[in-house]
C-alpha cells in the first residue's frame, strides 16, 4: 500500500501507511491488529472488517502447509 500511494502520490495515504508501519509492531504485542483490515490510511487502523472468501481460502490453504521437513 505504501508503494501505491507513492507511485500515485497520495501524500496523506503515504503518511498514514508510515504511521501504520510504525504501530505495527505495538499493535502485535498487544493483539490489536483487526482481521481483514485493508490498510488504507482512510480506515481506522483498529477497524476489524470482514475478509473475503477468496482471501479466507488463501489464509486457510497457506496454514495447511508443512513447512518442517
């Protein structure tokens, strides 16, 4: 997101996509980060929202793979 915003110069979406970047790391050791936010910078970073059944699909098929060999 924070790529886009720069290659569309979107000042206010790379500021808040920063300010994301730096609560992260907050935000995990406090178990905050909402599901399925989409980290736009115009959606409270603490707003869970509904992921779709695509990406459901992606998350459950990557958490089905062994990675020990």
């Amino acid at each position: 997101m924070l790529l886009l915003a720069w290659e569309k110069r979107m000042p206010k979406e790379v500021l808040g996509q920063l300010f994301r970047l730096a609560l992260v790391p907050l935000g995990y050791l406090l178990k905050r980060l909402p599901i399925g936010n989409s980290g736009r910078a115009d959606i409270s970073a603490f707003k869970a929202m509904a992921p779709s059944t695509e990406i459901l699909q992606v998350i459950a098929a990557a958490k089905s793979v062994n990675l020990s060999r």
